[in-house]
C-alpha cells in the first residue's frame, strides 16, 4: 500500500489557495438543483464563514435562481440555457430595488466552466450529470479548491482530474465519501484494509428481481430516506449511483476494487466506514442530512458547527446492515468492471445509463430495461484502447456513441413491447 499513487482526496492535506482575509468566496454550481440550495442555507447561517460571489444553473427555475442571487448579493450569474437570459433578467430586476446594480449575466453551455475558473477559494460542484466534467477541470486548472458533489465528472474523466488536481485540492461532497474522507483521517494509508460503502437499498431493497418486472416510475421516485432530484434518485433505486461510488472511491482514494464493498444499510445513518488492519473499523453517522457533508466540503479542515441535525442518544433506535443482492440489482458489479477496464468504459457506463433513465422517466423503457440496455452498450463498447492518453475528445466522443446506441437500443425495445 505504501507504493500505491497519492489519493486525490486525504484528510491530513490542506490546499489553501491564495486570498484574502475574511469570509471564504464561494461559487456554487447547480444552485437551484438539491446540493445547491442546502449549500445556501448552510451560508445563509454562516455569513462569517462564506460569501457567494456567483451562482450557476441550467436555467429552468429563473425565479429562484433571481431570489438566490438577491439574498446572496453574488457578483456573477450563469445560465447554461442562452434563451432564458431575458426572463432572467426581468426575474432579476424585480428582486433587487430600483437603480441597484443587476449581477453579471454569463449565458451558453460553457457558463458554468467560465464561472467555475472566476476568483474565489472554493468552488462547489453541484452539477448532476458528466456535464460537470469540464467546470470540475477549469477549477482544478484555475488553483481554486474543489467541493466535489458531481460524481460523474471524476467518473467520466479521472486521468483527466488526476492529472490536474493538487493534493489535498478536492474535497468529496458525496455523504459516503465524506464519511470516508473522515474516517480516514484516523489512520495512515498503510493502515486502511477495507472501505465500507453503505447503501440504503433504495425503494426496491428486498425485492427480487423478478419482482421488480412492473415497478412504475413513481415507485422508483419514492426514496425511503434521502430527498434528491429524480435522476439521483432513480439512480439509487437501480443502485446504479452506488456503482458510481464504488468508481468514485477508487478514484478519490486509490484503494482496489476488492477492497471497497457494498452493504445495504437502510436507516441511512451511518455513511460510510474504514476498516483498519488492526481490526477496528471507524463509522461517521448523522441523521440523513446532506448539509454536513456540504460543510465538509465548504469548511474543511474546519468543522461548521450545527451545520446538521444530531442523533437523539436518549431514545432507543435500531440500525440494520445486510448483504448487496447483486442479482436483483447488478449495477455496482457492472461499474465495478468498467472502472477496471478505466478509460472511456465510465463515460459509456455512465452516458448510456443517463439515457436509460431519461427513457424509463419517459414511459419507453421498463425499470430492468435501463440496466439491461446499460450492460449491451458496455459490451458493445469493448475494452477501451486509450492507454494514459485519455482526452476530453474521447470522453464526449464515447458519450455520444453511448448515448446514440442506447437510444437505439431503447427504441427497439419500446418497439417490441408494442408489438407484444
């Protein structure tokens, strides 16, 4: 283990950009997406701690993204969807008074990259989706610190993050990898044996695969514990978002596949744990809350105090731990696959799966239609041949065939459901 690479992501390492005094400067991306606006809340609570200088969202909630910006008085505003600068404006112009300053407008799919390189300290991914692959690289390159919620972008392009980031320059948002990220700091690298994934099974735990042949999409929205969009949250029911963590784990921490497991813990109060050669392993548990890994990530290596809901040790509870069924749900199997095969495998893993979800949320494909149309795709797709020379042309160059082949194949599938 003392010869394996440095990890992206270590507790005992601070990367402190260069800034000034004060309040730490924010730039949150994805502000009006779940992340985004517990992120504001634990600012709006700690205006001695930090100060948001610009905001970034897709453009479907202008009001709210108008309202944040108000509240937060940040200096720049950006919108991936260029046709709704003008009721952005407008929605702008009624929350701030007459003759006040409006913030900078950026508009276009590449606002959220110019946002995330713009002066400040940390920058908070909150992006869902690989389109947060190219901001996560302009804040690496720009020297600024990395809040890490966008999973996918250090999926789809890991060499491509390894390569830019600094150490101790990204800090995980996810709450298993902040749990991971803190129970870490208890131990050397030398002496980690296992890191423990918890899942929380989802809406379907305990179901067989042949039980979940007609589960509809309001079945797959309807998460036990976590409130999350619905692509995140279909994504925990096929567990396809643990698979991607098990990813993200590797990448974050450099520790083998074989070495990182799944178990499903569905009061979803212990995070994360870390087994250590000597027999203990270290669990970080809070209520279901994503504002404490948030303050992790905005923080760190400071704690932000009351940042989240505590246990009430006063009353009795019970907290459950069973093994991953891997036939009802074979996604984390699959990812643990694409991420030994490395190159552009996550990227089609991960592109063919966002298309699946858009056809199963769209009533075209069944729930066991998205892992069985991810898996073709991968099969297709073969053993990548990009050696250490990963791009960020491979990466969208593999997500467009994924993507293609999978509406395709969905398409098909749709077709002969018809005609059954």
């Amino acid at each position: 283990m003392t010869d394996a690479p440095a990890p992206l992501a270590d507790p005992h390492l601070v990367y402190d950009p260069v800034v000034g005094d004060g309040p730490k400067d924010v730039v949150i991306l994805g502000s009006t997406g779940s992340i985004g606006t517990q992120a504001i809340d634990l600012v709006l609570r700690n205006p001695d701690r930090f100060r948001v200088t610009g905001l970034s969202a897709n453009g479907g909630r202008v009001a709210l993204l108008a309202e944040q910006a108000r509240r937060l008085r940040v200096r720049t505003v950006a919108v991936a969807r260029e046709d709704v600068v003008p009721a952005l404006r407008e929605a702008l112009s009624a929350q701030y008074d007459a003759g006040e300053p409006l913030p900078e407008i950026l508009a276009g799919p590449d606002a959220a990259t110019e946002l995330a390189a713009s002066d400040c300290h940390t920058v908070l991914n909150g992006i869902t989706g690989s389109i947060g692959l190219a901001p996560t690289l302009a804040a690496l390159e720009a020297g600024r610190t990395l809040a890490l919620a966008n999973k996918e972008s250090l999926i789809v392009g890991g060499p491509l993050v390894k390569a830019l980031a600094k150490p101790g320059q990204i800090i995980p948002v996810d709450s298993e990898h902040a749990a991971l990220f803190q129970a870490l700091a208890a131990g050397t690298r030398a002496d980690v044996r296992k890191l423990v994934v918890t899942a929380s099974g989802g809406p379907f735990r305990g179901r067989t695969r042949e039980q979940l042949s007609h589960v509809t999409v309001e079945d797959a929205l309807a998460h036990p514990t976590w409130a999350m969009g619905p692509v995140i949250t279909i994504n925990s029911a096929t567990l396809v978002n643990k698979g991607l963590e098990v990813i993200e784990a590797h990448l974050l921490y450099d520790i083998p596949f074989d070495r990182i497991e799944v178990v499903v813990h569905p009061q979803s109060y212990v995070h994360s744990m870390v087994e250590f050669t000597d027999g203990s392993t270290l669990a970080q548990a809070t209520p279901p809350d994503m504002r404490g890994p948030i303050a992790i990530g905005l923080g760190w290596p400071e704690r932000v105090p009351d940042a989240a809901p505590v246990f009430d040790w006063s009353k009795a509870s019970t907290w459950e731990f069973f093994p991953l069924d891997n036939e009802a749900f074979p996604s984390v199997n699959l990812a643990r696959h694409v991420g030994g095969l490395a190159g552009t495998a996550p990227a089609v893993f991960n592109a063919a799966n966002e298309e699946c979800v858009e056809a199963f949320r769209a009533g075209a494909l069944p729930y066991l239609g998205i892992m069985e149309t991810v898996t073709r795709v991968v099969e297709e797709h073969g053993t990548p041949d990009t050696g250490t020379s990963l791009t960020v042309s491979d990466v969208l160059e593999a997500e467009t065939w994924a993507r293609t082949r999978a509406r395709e194949l969905t398409v098909r599938t749709a077709s002969a459901e018809a005609r059954a």
